[in-house]
C-alpha cells in the first residue's frame, strides 16, 4: 500500500524495490543488484539497461519523478539508492 492506495507491482519490481529499501540510503551498484535479483553476473551496460527499465516502471506506477517524490535516486554511472522521504538528493551527489 502507497500512499493510501494499493500499487500492484510485478514480482521482479517488487524484490528490486525490497533491495532497494533493505538497503536504504546505501547507493547499490547495478551489477550487485542484478547479480542478487536475476543471480547471474552481466555486464555493465546489460546491468544499466535491465535495472533502468525497471526502475522507471517503479517511479511510473509510483507516481515518482525526478521533480518531486524521487525518493528512488540514480546515481549516474553507478547505481540506485532509495531514501525515506525528507532527505535532500544534494547529499548523496558525490561519488559513493
């Protein structure tokens, strides 16, 4: 349930964002995150496009975008990290 309402979210989405928030405020690299979510090793640009497309049918269904509720942040050239509402994406702009 988000925000009062239920967002059904298919299994691969669901444990993206479970990792996500199991390790909040953590950057997590995009080859960690398909190695731990798909359980095998690709390469950068597989692991970049994979975890992007669905990172952006996540915010898409959530409602998120980079203007407002961007609570899942990318990290150019690394990974992803959630963070809990209220934190300034500004912190986490330097390198992890």
């Amino acid at each position: 349930v988000f925000a009062a309402r239920r967002v059904p979210l298919p299994p691969n989405q669901f444990r993206l964002l479970l990792y996500l928030a199991l390790n909040a405020d953590r950057v997590v690299d995009q080859r960690e995150l398909v190695r731990e979510l798909w359980g095998f090793v690709g390469s950068d640009s597989e692991a970049r496009e994979l975890i992007k497309t669905h990172v952006r049918l996540i915010r898409r269904k959530l409602g998120w975008n980079e203007e407002s509720n961007n609570y899942l942040q990318s990290v150019r050239g690394f990974g992803y990290m959630l963070s809990p509402p209220g934190e300034s994406a500004d912190k986490h702009d330097a390198e992890p």
